[in-house]
C-alpha cells in the first residue's frame, strides 16, 4: 500500500487526453522536444510534442518523430523536408537546438490514420505559419540562434507558454 493523502479534482478527470483529434488545421505550439535513439538503435530521431492552443480541441497534444539520423535514406529526407517546413513555419532558419522551435505558434494540417497496431491515430500533413504567410524571418534566410524574442526576460509571456 502507499499513503497518497491525494483529493481527487473532478474537474480534471479527463484521461482521454491523448484521444486523436478529428482530421483539420490546428493551431498548436511545439511545446517539448528530445533528440533521441529510435527503438532499435540504428539511428537518432527528434520526438516532438505539440499542444493545440485554440479551439474546441485546445489543450490536446499531437506528436511527431522525424528520423533525422537512419540506415533507410528516405526516412531521413522525409524528417529533413518536415524539419525544414516547421522551420519555415515558425521563422527559424537556422535551427541550433530544437527548444528554439518551442512555443511559437504555427497551423498543423492534422489528418485520420488507421493503424493496425494503435487503432486510429493523427498524422501531420503540413506544417504552416500561424498566419498563413511565411515569416520574413525564414523568407530572408536569417539565422535564429537564440530563442524567440516572446521567451526574453521580462517580456510578457503568451496564454499558452509555460511559466
């Protein structure tokens, strides 16, 4: 047994979390990442974990694994073009560690997969500037190696950036 002394908040017993959200364009932020070795240790993939901040779905996460380093060649130009599209997206064009592409708000075009092992499950299609124009930042080419200016000191944090 464990002593948990724990009272239940049931306002907050939704475990349906992680249910996939119906196919549409979701503006989410990346809100983690991790650069890691895949399942059977032939490459590294960067895990990410998006969360939609607006709508009837807001609070819900989505998640990606681009495989960045891999034996198979295709898979890694895959995870490049999708890195590459989220860098666009977000207006970073020179992506130094991935925290730099958390918190900045873009459109995910969220489609249905039927997966035998998982049952229904959400792929993302596109990746999209939240404002639907490409940032001048990634239109010029400029190199972003700090993060966002919204995560500068004293400046005022947006509803959906972490304290």
């Amino acid at each position: 047994m464990a002593e948990l002394n724990y009272a239940i908040d049931h306002e907050d017993a939704n475990e349906n979390q992680f249910d996939p959200v119906p196919a549409g364009n979701y503006l989410a932020i990346i809100e983690e990442s991790d650069y890691v070795e895949n399942k059977k240790g032939t490459g590294m993939m960067l895990k990410l974990v998006y969360q939609i901040i607006d709508g009837p779905q807001k609070g819900k996460k989505l998640f990606e694994n681009l495989n960045l380093e891999h034996p198979n060649n295709q898979a890694v130009q895959i995870a490049r073009r999708t890195l590459n599209a989220i860098g666009v997206a977000v207006g970073i064009a020179h992506v130094q560690d991935s925290a730099q592409l958390h918190n900045i708000p873009l459109t995910l075009d969220v489609r249905m997969k039927d997966s035998d092992e998982y049952g229904m499950q959400n792929v993302i299609k596109k990746h999209l500037p939240a404002t639907g124009e490409v940032p001048k930042q990634a239109q010029a080419g400029a190199t972003t190696q700090s993060p966002p200016a919204a995560a500068s000191k004293g400046a005022k944090k947006h509803p959906w950036e972490k304290p």
